[in-house]
C-alpha cells in the first residue's frame, strides 16, 4: 500500500495505480475519434477538452485517497470533487465510480484481476455508500427518476438522503446492485468488471506502432457495438441506443477505423449534431486503459 | 505552504500551484495549432501527444515536492525523472525548469509575482544545481557543447560534474546566468520571467469565449515572433531560428490565427516537414499558462 509520504521517498518508481488511473482519464478523452463525445480532435458546444483535463488533474487527489487505502466512498467523493472544478460541469463522474475501486484493488493487492477487484466492491459500508451520494452535491449528473418506492434514496438528493441510507443499512455495493439493469457501470461492479477487463484486453491485443490514442478509439466503437451505452438509453430511449450500437457494431465489423474512417468520422459527426453521447461506453474504456496500463500490456 | 498532508485535509479546495502547473503543462500541449510542434491534432514520427500527457502525470510528484518547499534542485529532479517515466524521450524539461521555481514562490508566497520569483531563483544553492545536473541523468536533453574552459560542468556529464560544481562553488543560479545569452529558459531565470508574466498577460487579455486551447495557440505564435527560439538556434542556426520568428511575427501581426487559419496550417506543416520544433517557445508558453491560471486571470 502506497502512502503519499511514500511517494515523497520513492519519487524515481513507475506510475503509482492513481497516476495510472489520472492518465487512464487523459488517453481515454485524446482517443479520437469517439463518435458523440469529446475527443483530441473535438469540442462540444460547452463541454471542452480542456475541462477533461482540468477533471483529471483535479481527480488525482481522490484517486491517491484510494491509493493510501481510503474507504471507496470517500476516496470517490474527493475525486468528484476534485473533477468538478472546471467549468464544464460532469466530465468523469463515471470513469471515478470505476477507477476508484480498480485503483483501491491495485493498490491493496499489487495487481488488479476481477475476483480481486470485487472484494473489494462487495466490502464496501453504509459509509461508502453515503460518501458516493455526497459526491452528488458536487455537480450535476444525469440520472433517470427512481421508481417511488426507492424515492427516499433518489441520488439526486445527495448528502439528504444519508439518514434513509442508514436507516435501510444500504451499502454502496447495494446501490450499485439496484442499479442493474439500466446502468452499465453500476454492471460492472456486480459483474467482476466484465467489460472493462475486456477492454484491457481488446486494447492489449491491438498492435503497438501506432499511438495509444489510436488503439483507445478502436476499442471504444467495439466496446460501444457490443452493448446500447445506458446514458443514451436514459436520455433518448431503448430505441435510439440500440440503433447507435448497431451502427458501431458494423463499423467495428469492418475495421472501420483502419479501413473505412470516413464512415466514422461521418457517424461521429452524426451523433453530435444530434446531441447523443455515449458517455457509459467512455467510462468503460477509461477503466480498460487503466487495467491494461496497470498490466504492462498497454505501453505509454 | 501546502503540504502532501494538507492535501489530504483539504481535498476540497481550489487546485494547488503544482495542480495548475501540471494542468499548464496539458493545456500547452494541447494547443493547437502550435507551429513545429506536438499538439492536440499532431503528432511528430516518434514523440506523440499521449507521451506528453504521461510527461504530465509523471511531473506531478516533483512539482508536489516543490509546492511543499522542497529544494528547486530536488524537485526538478523528482519532476524530471517522473515526466521522462514515458517512451517518447524528452518532452518537458524545459517547461518543469521554469515551472518548478515558479510553484515553489507561488506556494511559499501565496502568490506569484517576478520580485517573488526572482528571489526563489536567486536563493539556489550548490546543491540545487547538483539536482539539475542529476537531471541529466533521467533523459536525453538537446544542449550544445560548451566552451572548453567549461567542460568541467558540461550538464550532459551529469552527477559526473557535481564534484567540479562544489569544487567551483557554482549555484544554479550561477549555472543559468552562464547560460545567457544562447538559452532563453536561462533568461528567464535573471530576468525575473519576463516573457512568461508577459505571456500570461497576453493570455489573460485574449476574450475567454473560446476554448484556452486557442488561447494557447495565439500566445505561441506571438511568442515565437517575438524572439527567435534558442532550441530552433542550438539545432539549426541562428539564421533559420530568425527565418522562423519573422514568419510567425508576420503571422501573429495579422492575427492569422483568426484571419487567416490556413497559412498558420502551413507553416505548421512547413516546420514539421523541416524538422523544426519551437521547443523554448512551448516552455515559455507553459510557464505563462501556469502564472495566468494561479492569478485566475485564465479560467478553465
């Protein structure tokens, strides 16, 4: 386990988990291009490059609290602060619900694999789980309405909905439970980070001459073509996200990114004037290029 | 003064002086279009936007170290051996060399002004510049031979030299003084930094509407054609090293970076064809980021 005096005493090692991880954030966002979202090449209306980096410099602090061993709620509600201080508003929040146990496990057990991965999110408290809604109260994030029941336990209520949390003896690893199907991170964590163990590996396997940059586009249309990315089911419906996904999926069939960019550059250009933005699948692959760093198998 | 510790207790404060600079050094890669250089939308044959943003990563502990007043000399050589953590060989040297004093006054001083740098830089000792030369050790840096009488203390002998630094009594202030004229990094050690604060100004003066990656952008070419580039001259000669100023002069004098966006394109792809990188230029520009982001002046 790493301790920030640590770092102080050995400053000359390799890249700790949560500098892994902040530059997990940085290759994920240069990926281009990443039809719908930003990338190195690509700007949104209000939404900039600029506040991806602002995120991931900001970020670190929480992700060196996971590193030192913090609980993952507190280490999370830190990153998410530290994320928001940019005027971009949510740039990361889903890539940190990833990263900040990935980086814990990392961190704890000198390697990340699934089983490993999910200790640690099946040993996540009520405290954990009152950290992760405290880091709602930071910045705005894009959630569908609970069903009534659950309405007490809106995280749109951030820190207010501590007590009903306690009251119920709610985990974070029971939010994220609840929250499946219909949010592909939250998946990850009752899934032993499937997909993003998967992205490592698509990532790894992809030849090494061309830049990294590269390699992180390639997996995110594959990633995106395997699975309707739930952020564009939440805001524009079923339909919609599979259609995306269907179109990622013969774009990733045919290689198109070495073969045919032409057709992506024109389903990116598609995807942002119509607003869609597949920000679950950059979430994942930001945590398969954090696996793959921490492995070795993806070189910077 | 902040410590790592602090860090920790505060976690949800502004970003800390070595956060902005580690996000100064982002931002600075990431404008685009940078005549020569890497930027957000280009990459040289064998060093790649992705090798400066692990540069960055890698920096921050250093930069940390000086933001918790550790020696200039020491923290440039924890930030230089973590930047050159990555494949693409040098990427930040000269940036981390203004940066690192830069952090250290803004953290001790609670703000950063030239007077302030000025005694930050004055104040090295012997053993600071033993930590540069330490540096050397860590990553390949372009520098010319020096004068024989100075052969002695040639940087690229590395820790080698220190023996003939504390036998002369020789600082790091006394190293860069040496270094003037030939080498503007130098310069602006005994000039108080004064085309950093000058390109902090500027960029604090460019409307905010745009992303500060253009921001950026404009404040290179400007820069460039204020002064020939000392790494253009060590590489390629005082006469291309004024060829290249006089274009980009006449480019920013137009403001061809709004007017005329093409012939800044072109004479990006003409310096990359030749083989021509800015590279004082970019470090200058990265300190004149860092100064306008601790005074607030540049937003992100």
């Amino acid at each position: 386990m790493v301790t920030p005096d640590q770092e102080e005493t050995t400053p000359k090692g390799p890249r700790s988990p949560a500098e892994n991880a902040e530059l997990a954030l940085l290759l994920e966002v240069a990926g281009t291009p990443k039809p719908g979202n930003v990338d190195r090449e690509r700007d949104l209306e209000e939404l900039w490059f600029e506040h991806f980096l602002a995120g991931a410099v900001g970020s670190r602090r929480g992700l060196k609290r996971a590193e030192a061993g913090a609980p993952v709620g507190a280490a999370f509600e830190t990153a998410v602060a530290g994320m928001a201080n940019q005027r971009g508003g949510n740039t990361q929040f889903g890539c940190l619900l990833l990263l900040v146990p990935l980086v814990r496990t990392a961190a704890a057990e000198g390697s990340v694999r699934p089983a490993l991965a999910t200790n640690t999110v099946e040993a996540t408290t009520v405290e954990d789980a009152a950290g992760f809604y405290r880091a709602f109260d930071h910045v705005d994030v894009f959630v569908e309405d609970p069903p009534a029941a659950l309405e007490p336990l809106d995280v749109r209520r951030g820190a207010a909905a501590i007590p009903a949390l306690e009251e119920r003896g709610v985990t974070l690893y029971d939010v994220m439970e609840a929250s499946v199907p219909g949010d592909d991170i939250a998946r990850e964590w009752v899934t032993g980070f499937d997909r993003s163990f998967r992205a490592a590996q698509w990532l790894e396997s992809l030849e090494a001459q061309r830049p990294a940059t590269d390699r992180v586009a390639q997996v995110f249309l594959r990633l995106l073509g395997e699975r309707p990315d739930t952020l564009i089911a939440s805001k524009h419906g079923e339909a919609i996200a599979q259609e995306v996904s269907d179109c990622a999926a013969e774009l990733a069939g045919v290689d198109a990114f070495r073969t045919d960019r032409e057709r992506v550059d024109t389903f990116a250009d598609d995807l942002c004037e119509r607003g869609i933005n597949p920000g679950t699948t950059a979430d994942i692959t930001a945590a398969g290029i954090f696996i793959a760093l921490e492995r070795g198998g993806l070189e910077v």
